[in-house]
C-alpha cells in the first residue's frame, strides 16, 4: 500500500508517541495523533528522573537481557533524538551516576561488582558494533568502587555501606519534552488532537476505528489503516478491546519523581542511586534543579487492572506537599547534603508518573519480575502496534523501530 492511501492514527501523545510521530513525518506519512491530556509528553516521560540506563540497575536480571536492550538503546538515544531535534547533550546530562549499595540492598557489594563488569564488556561490544557512543559523548561504560573514605563524603554509613562511581548520567526530561513539542507543533505531516480521549478502538476489515470524545464531550469516528497504541496508562484497555492480553500478570504504579527548581552546584550534591531494591535517586542537573524520589514514601499507587485510577487527580497539592517532604527526609538521612540546598516551596514541583511493567510483586521482592525491562518494546498484530515503553532510555530507539515496522523494515 502506498504511503498517500494509509491513514495512520497515534494514540498517546508521550515520548513514545511523539517520537514515532516525528520520525513517520519525516518518512512522509500523514499522522493523526490523539492526547487526552492538554498538552504532549506531560505526564510519565516529562516527570521521570530521565536516566540513561547503561544495565546497572538491572543487576537482578542474571540472564542480563535488559543490561543488553538498556545498552543498545542508550547508544542510540542521542543520535535518534538528532533525527528531530538539535539538541547538545552537555546542556543536558547530571553529574554522572554514584551507585550506593543500601544496607537492606537485596545484593551485596561484591555480586553488584560482577554485573557492572559485564555491562562494562556488553558496552564494549554493543560500541564497536554500532560505531556510536553513548550520548554521543563518552566510548567507554565504567563502574569502579568507592574506598570507604570517599564514600562517606557523600553518604551516610549508617544507610549506605558500599558505592561505586559510574559514568552513567541522566538528561533533563522536562528540557528535551520542550524541544519535542516545539518539532511537534511545527511539523505540518502531524495532525495534533488535545483534550482527546480515545475511548474505542474496533477492527472493521482490514481497518480501524477510533472512537473519540473531544474535550467539549463532542464524539467522534475515524477510520485508519494503521494503529500505534501509545498510550501507556491506557494501553492495556484499548488493547483488550481488540482481544490482546499481556503474556503474564503485570502491574501499574505511581511513582513520585518530585523536582527542585533551583540551580545546584554540581559539586553539591551527588547523582545516586541506592541500589538493589526499593529506595531512592538524587538527581543533579546542575542549573536545572535537583530530582529527588524515595521509593517507600513516593510509591503511592499499585494496580493490576487493565486501566489503573487516574492518580494524578485523585491527590490534592497538599498531599503531594507531604509526600514530597517525606522523601526529602529520608534521602536527607542517607545524603546529608541534600539538606544544605536552599529553597522555597514554590520552587517544588511535586509530580507523579505512572509505571507499567510485567510482574505484580514489588522491588522488594528477589524474585519480582519487575527487576527487569527486556520484555519492553512492539507488539503487533498486523497493523496494529502496542508499545510497552518500558523505561526513558528506549524513547528513542522506539520511535525509530515503531517507524520501520510500519515501513515493513523489521
């Protein structure tokens, strides 16, 4: 079928989403992309700690499936957002990534030691066969221990009784949404529909139907060749309508990701993530402010229905204010620096985003398969594509492959 007689349909503008949008645009699709909310890419992928993974999390993953995806995709991350936008990684980075080994950590030191050397030789492979580097910076992957004195300058041994210092970095979410709204808007081949709920989608021949409500409750149908499904809190629920069920249990969650607003010395404060299991990050983006989760306190939702609550309306501002201080305390125990950073409460911004994964056991639990990421990715059926993003560090990389399966690439 040729590229004038297709009509394609994104539903969810997130990164994924937009992403895909971008990328079919410039491939010379017309593209109608559907968002309930009233602006792109302002929920999970605006408010996260934008991490990319180089697999070092995912050290309960033994068969290191995920270290490998995280890999590759985040050799490919910069490179693909070039595709769309013009974007400087150094404008953008933390401070590279301390791993702090928690004393109620599921791993010890020395199994966490072991990971991190594979993922460094994974790296390797995954460099020289691609010929990229990661954010398009650095051609190396590294994780090397903290002597006890260093590591007590930045944490607490009372929590944290072990480290290593990575050069895996995080870039600002809320910085590259901007920018891919800006190509969204200015791209003519994406036909852009806020305060738009999908709430149906019906197979008729070898079409589909979208059936929507606008934001003045006005419905709508339209017909479509092909179908992304990128909605994320409500894929599961459109997928279902077309008989498709995930291949094993799987959970959604809220995770509060809050953010300071004010600039941090990068020397201030650390990048960390205390590791393995449920605890926390500090994010330091220098002039951009500070992210900052604790996981026992920030975890506020668990569902394993095909369609979690809406969340994000169910907590007044005064709620997140105390979830938020909760958390700052907790990581202020564990990163006494944290509690030199001066600022007001207009300076916070305290958000949540929800978190889809296969498994419904939490981070505490060895065996929770949420300890893994490798099953994210495409599902299709046909014309039809869901998107498991999985994490922030596949954005990219999906909006590309999304791209060329539609073309018939892979």
């Amino acid at each position: 079928m040729v590229k004038s007689n297709r009509r394609l349909a994104i539903l969810g503008a997130g990164g994924a989403g937009v992403c895909t949008a971008l990328e079919l645009a410039q491939r010379g699709y017309q593209v109608d992309m559907y968002e309930k909310s009233s602006m792109a890419i302002s929920k999970a992928s605006y408010v996260n700690e934008g991490k990319i993974h180089l697999g070092f999390i995912y050290a309960m993953d033994k068969d290191l499936h995920t270290a490998k995806k995280m890999i590759e995709a985040a050799l490919h991350f910069v490179s693909n957002l070039k595709r769309w936008i013009s974007i400087n990684p150094e404008d953008v980075i933390s401070t590279p990534f301390y791993y702090g080994v928690h004393n109620d950590s599921l791993m010890d030191a020395s199994e966490l030691h072991v990971h991190y050397k594979k993922c460094m030789a994974l790296f390797d492979e995954a460099r020289d066969h691609f010929k990229k580097q990661y954010l398009d910076l650095f051609d190396s992957c590294q994780a090397s221990p903290l002597s006890a004195s260093a590591l007590e300058q930045i944490a607490n041994p009372q929590f944290v009784k072990a480290g290593f210092i990575t050069n895996e970095y995080a870039v600002e979410p809320r910085a590259i949404a901007v920018k891919l709204r800006e190509a969204l808007i200015g791209e003519p081949s994406v036909h852009l529909f806020l305060k738009t709920n999908v709430q149906r989608v019906a197979r008729q021949g070898n079409q589909f139907i979208v059936h929507s409500t606008d934001g003045a409750g006005y419905r709508n149908e339209e017909k479509y060749t092909d179908i992304v499904n990128a909605t994320w809190a409500g894929r599961l629920q459109i997928d279902k309508q077309l008989d498709i069920v995930p291949s094993s249990k799987w959970s959604f969650r809220y995770k509060f990701g809050n953010k300071i607003l004010v600039p941090v010395d990068r020397a201030e404060i650390p990048s960390m993530t205390m590791v393995q299991g449920p605890f926390g990050d500090t994010v330091n983006f220098k002039e951009k402010g500070l992210f900052l989760s604790w996981y026992p306190v920030g975890r506020t939702g668990w569902s394993e229905q095909h369609c979690p609550p809406d969340w994000d309306s169910d907590l007044t501002d005064e709620e997140r204010f105390h979830i938020f201080n909760k958390s700052f305390e907790q990581m202020a125990l564990r990163i006494p620096s944290v509690r030199n950073l001066m600022f007001k409460s207009e300076d916070v911004s305290p958000v949540g985003g929800v978190i889809y994964a296969l498994g419904n056991s939490d981070v505490d639990d060895v065996k929770s398969k949420l300890h893994m990421r490798h099953q994210a990715g495409i599902e299709s059926h046909g014309n039809y594509h869901s998107v498991n993003t999985g994490k922030y560090t596949l954005i990219p990389y999906l909006g590309v492959k999304i791209a060329d399966r539609i073309e018939g690439i892979s």
